[in-house]
C-alpha cells in the first residue's frame, strides 16, 4: 500500500515529464500490476491533457482595454493587500483587507475610473439634495459610503436620510456599518437597505460583494435578502399571466434516450460551416443570458429560438435548452419550465447541464408544493449526484419536506 | 506541445530598469511595457489556476492593479515575475474562494470570444480539438471547484505550472509540509470526483488506452 502511495506521487511527476528515467520505469512497472493505480494514472492523464492545452489568453481588445483602466487609474494608493511584501520568499499580509481590495477591483464596472480627481465631484462634496449626472466615471464620499458611479449614471444624495436615489446608471457602494442608521440606495423599481456592507446596484437588480442587503420594493416590503456572492435580479415590468392550478406532472425517472436517438453529429463537409455556426451560437447564447439578466424573457426566448435556428453543435444543445427552461422560469410559466426542464434532463443525462435541470425539477416542484413529486426528484437528485452543487439545498429542501408528510 | 509555465521563456525586466521606475511614477507608457512583458505570463497563471471563467479580464486587470499599487514595496529581491505571480496566485484564492459562495450564478461553459481560433476555421481536426479541449478543461474546472481553493491551487501550481513544492509554498505563505499534505488531498479528491464522473472517466481511459505514456 505504501508503494502505492509512492507511486501515485510520482506519478505527477510523470505528467508533468519531470520524472527520471529510473523512476519512470518503476512506475511503469507497477502499473502493469496495480489496477488502481493504473486507474489514479488514467485520472492524472487528464490533467496532463489539459497541460498540454495553451492556456486562456485574453483577446487584443481586452488587454487594450486594461492598459487603458491601468492608465487611467494611475498608480493608486499602495495596499496592504494582495503584493507580496517579501520578494523571493513571498508573504500576503492582512488578507482581509485583501479580500476587499480585490473584490473592490474585481467587481468595479468595465471603463471605471478609480481616481478621485477623474470624478467630476471631489470626495466629502456632496451636499443635501445634490444631484449628480455624471458625464465619466467617478468615485464620491457620501455618508460613510465609497460611492462609485459609472459614465451615465444619475445620483441624488439625502444625507439626512443616508439615502442615493438612483434614476439609472450604476453604482457600487461599500458602506461602513452604522448601527443606528442604516443606508438606502433607492432606484425606481425597488430600494436596497443596508448597515454595512458592499454592493453594486443596477436599475435591474443587486449584486452583493460583502455583507447582506435587503430589497424592498417601493412601499417598503421586503422583496429578497441577498447574502454575499449572491445577485437579486428586479421581475420584469410585465405583470406575469396568473399560474395555472398546480398541475400534477408525472415524475417519471429521467431515462437515456436511446443512441439512435441522438441527434447525429454533423457531417464532416460542414464542419467549417458548423464552427462559424458554434460562434454564432456561443454569442446569441451570450446575450440571451444577458437579456435573462435584466429580467426580458421574451428577448432571452427570442435568442434562443435563434440559437436553436443556427445550429448548435452537440456540446452547446444542453446549455441552449437549459437557458430556453430558464427563460420560461423567468416569463413565470413554471409549469412550462418544468417540463423543460425535464427534457434537459432526458435528452443529455451526462451533460453537466442536466445536474442544474435536475435540482430546477425538484426545486420547482418543492415551491409549488408538489410535495410527493418534489420528494421524488430531489431525491431522484441527490442519488445522482451525491457530491453535485446542490445536494446542500436538496438535502434542505427534503427536510423541510418530511415534517410536513 | 506542452506549454507549462516553465517551458515557455518569460521575459524579465531587471528590478532597475526604467519601466519599473515610469510605473511607480505612474508613466503611462511604462504601465502599459509592463503589461506587455508580463501580461502573458499573468493571464497563463490566472486561467490554469481558475479556468474559464467570465471573471477572467477582472481577474488579470486586478493582478496589475495590485502590482502598481504595491510597486514602491517591491525591493528587487526576487524576478519582477516571481513577484507577480505571487500576487496572481493569491488573486486567484480570493477569486476561488468567492465563487464557492457564487457557484450558483454561473454553471455555464464560458465562450472565449476572445480567441476565435482562426485555425479551426479552416482545419474540423483543430475545431474538434478546440472544442474538446474547452470542454475538458470547463468540466475539470469545475469539478475542482469542489476541492478547498488552497489544495486546488497547490496541485495545479504543481501539475499546470511545473512549480516546485518550496516555491509553491512560498507563493502561498505555508510549510512545505502543508503544501505536500494539500497536494495529497487534492489529489486524492480528483480522484474520487473524476471516477464519479462517467463521462471524465471514460475520457481518462480513454486516453490512457490512447497514450499509454501520456502526455505530450
């Protein structure tokens, strides 16, 4: 046993081609004789395939578009952050203070400015009542707050009230906590209501980077609380069709369609035809999961339905009918979503999608109070995948479920 | 083939050259050398470490921004490089350790919009390849998503980047012992997330059966 384990070091030192000669050849020996080893080389293969692939690059245009934020920014103010403070020997100290840093960086809209002189206002400004439109990027002081604004963003400042109303545009605010006075960023669809914490609001949602934010709407209930990581999307305008009665779909176990079944792959004369086709899709699929974003399920089924027309290739048909179950989810028809779900679920039962659609499923079903079926497809989904995303929730959810019964 | 870290040359800037000084002095011209001399190396640090990810650009664009805020620490003590991949690396933790809260906003295969891949236009061999190598590295990607950030990032430093154990551990302020204890576990844990998963293991025999010494 202690061979194996030996052998199964080394055997990272065989993928990555560091391995002697000596020690090669041992290994090789042991293989011959030792299935799980050979088994634990086979899963260490695929990492050395993936060595073997260049790694991501970014494009032209997006290093341009970095050396232009690096530029505009300047040389900011050093952190104790994320630099090594001792070359060679590397050390990161304070790493919470990094971890905001980072997020602070990270999390900043695209074309931000990071330097108070870019902003059109100066810091500790603002005064009772003051509006801003902001023609650039800028950052602003308000309150306790760093408020950081985007090109076109429209900002009222209440400080009796500790209150940003924001007519549109974009803003991230990290607030220092204040116990007694909590801080609102108001927009004209809902209000966000924080003591301190860090956050990015559009005029379509909430996206928390640290701490805990409320959303209410506009007479002041409570429409979610998102937690750190997390991103609160505004329902469309539309006011959605009343849900039909709680259907009782039959959970039936999602079954392997038969090969045959399959959509064949695509013929090699088309295979230059089909790349073309794959970006395209890989595009349409990308601004429909931007349209889902903002809540415009008929843009997001609409560009769907075209990423169905231009043909995608095998790998991309989960994540076009899972985001098309997504976008019914989204138009509130969740019965519809359901069994769209389902069909992911049918149709590619090894994609890494039929894991979302299998917990949606099960999800779904727990919401409606389909509790017999809800029971059956969370469990259905957790002996699926017992170490999957969701198997937390799922396992919740099921808990839930059992005092009630 | 294989482009590990160390087999491509990085280029070095000497911790006197003038672009250092420019960058402290916030000299545009000498921000944006600095970028092109390390950029690359950046950008391969943060991918093998992160995978595809729509954070990708954040990430590297806040490498640089770190190492422009913190230049006037810089001693000179060790390569510009060395220096800046440790600030990669723990960009990367921050990132991982993040995205187990947000794991549930993104479960998409990211396009790389950004490398059209001119050559699989004309050649279905490189597309397939392309494709499949996407694939394989957003499924690997994602079921190390699994493993604690920490033990991820010492076993890809190790496998990815051809780092040795003193200067992975070295990158990630811990003993030697603990970066060998989380390059086992990581190890271990792989292990147990590709047998479960039958289309990785399939590919896995697959290629053993295919290259019986592995890799290029």
């Amino acid at each position: 046993m202690s061979s194996c384990g030996r052998i199964e070091r080394q055997l990272l030192d065989v993928v990555r081609g560091t391995a002697s000669d000596a020690v090669r050849l041992e290994v090789e020996a042991h293989l011959e004789d030792c299935a799980s080893c050979r088994e634990a080389r086979a899963s260490f293969g695929l990492l050395g395939a993936l060595r073997g692939q260049a790694p991501p690059r970014l494009g032209a245009p997006a290093e341009r578009r970095i050396v232009e934020r690096l530029v505009a920014t300047g040389v900011p103010r050093a952190r104790r952050a994320l630099a090594p403070r001792r070359p060679g020997r590397v050390v990161f100290v304070g790493l919470t203070v990094a971890a905001l840093g980072a997020l602070v960086v990270t999390r900043a809209p695209r074309g931000w400015r990071r330097t108070p002189a870019a902003s059109p206002v100066a810091e500790g400004q603002t005064t009772e009542g003051q509006t801003i439109e902001a023609t650039q990027a800028g950052v602003i002081a308000f309150e306790g707050a760093g408020v950081m604004y985007g090109r076109g963003t429209s900002l009222t400042f209440h400080a009796a009230t500790r209150t940003i109303a924001m007519a549109h545009g974009e803003v991230d605010v990290d607030v220092t906590e204040h116990r007694a006075r909590h801080f609102r960023v108001t927009t004209p669809k809902f209000i966000v209501d924080v003591l301190g914490t860090h956050f990015v609001v559009t005029p379509a949602g909430v996206r928390t980077l640290r701490g805990r934010v409320r959303v209410l709407d506009l007479e002041g209930r409570e429409l979610a609380v998102v937690s750190a990581g997390e991103a609160w999307t505004s329902p469309p305008p539309a006011s959605p069709p009343p849900l039909a009665p709680a259907a009782t779909p039959s959970l039936t176990p999602p079954t392997p369609v038969p090969p045959s079944t399959v959509p064949a792959p695509r013929p090699p004369a088309s295979r230059a035809a089909a790349v073309h086709s794959s970006v395209d899709v890989d595009a349409l699929v990308a601004r429909a999961r931007a349209a889902l974003a903002e809540g415009d399920a008929a843009r997001a089924s609409s560009l769907i339905d075209s990423a169905r027309a231009a043909g995608p290739a095998p790998s991309e048909r989960p994540v076009v009918d899972l985001l098309g179950a997504d976008a019914l989810l989204v138009a509130r028809r969740p019965s519809d979503a359901i069994a769209a779900y389902r069909a992911v679920l049918r149709r590619y039962p090894d994609a890494p999608e039929a894991e979302t659609a299998s917990f949606a499923v099960g999800q779904l079903l727990f919401e409606r109070g389909a509790q017999i079926e809800a029971t059956a497809a969370l469990n259905d989904y957790v002996a699926r995948y017992p170490h999957g995303q969701f198997v937390r929730e799922a396992r919740e959810r099921l808990a839930q479920i059992r005092p009630a019964e | 083939m294989s482009t590990p870290a160390k087999a491509r040359a990085v280029p070095e800037l000497a911790v006197d050259d003038p672009c250092l000084t420019g960058c402290r002095a916030g000299r545009p011209e000498a921000i944006e050398k600095l970028f092109r001399t390390y950029g690359g190396m950046v950008e391969g640090v943060i991918g093998r470490l992160v995978g595809p990810t729509p954070d990708f650009e954040d990430l590297v664009q806040t490498t640089f921004a770190e190492a422009l805020g913190n230049l006037g620490r810089f001693r000179g003590e060790a390569k510009v490089s060395t220096w800046l991949c440790g600030i990669a690396v723990n960009v990367a933790h921050h990132h991982l350790r993040a995205g187990k809260v947000r794991r549930h906003v993104s479960l998409e295969l990211v396009t790389d919009d950004r490398a059209p891949a001119l050559p699989a236009l004309v050649d279905p061999g490189v597309a397939d390849k392309t494709i499949d190598g996407r694939r394989l590295a957003s499924k690997l990607h994602a079921l190390c998503d699994r493993i604690s950030p920490k033990k991820r990032i010492a076993l890809l430093l190790y496998v990815m980047e051809d780092r040795s154990v003193e200067e992975i551990a070295a990158l990630m302020r811990a003993t030697q012992t603990a970066t060998r204890s989380r390059m086992y576990f990581a190890r271990r844990e792989l292990r147990k997330l590709i047998r479960a998963d039958a289309e990785l293991r399939d590919l896995a025999e697959g290629l053993l059966g295919a290259t019986p010494e592995g890799e290029a």
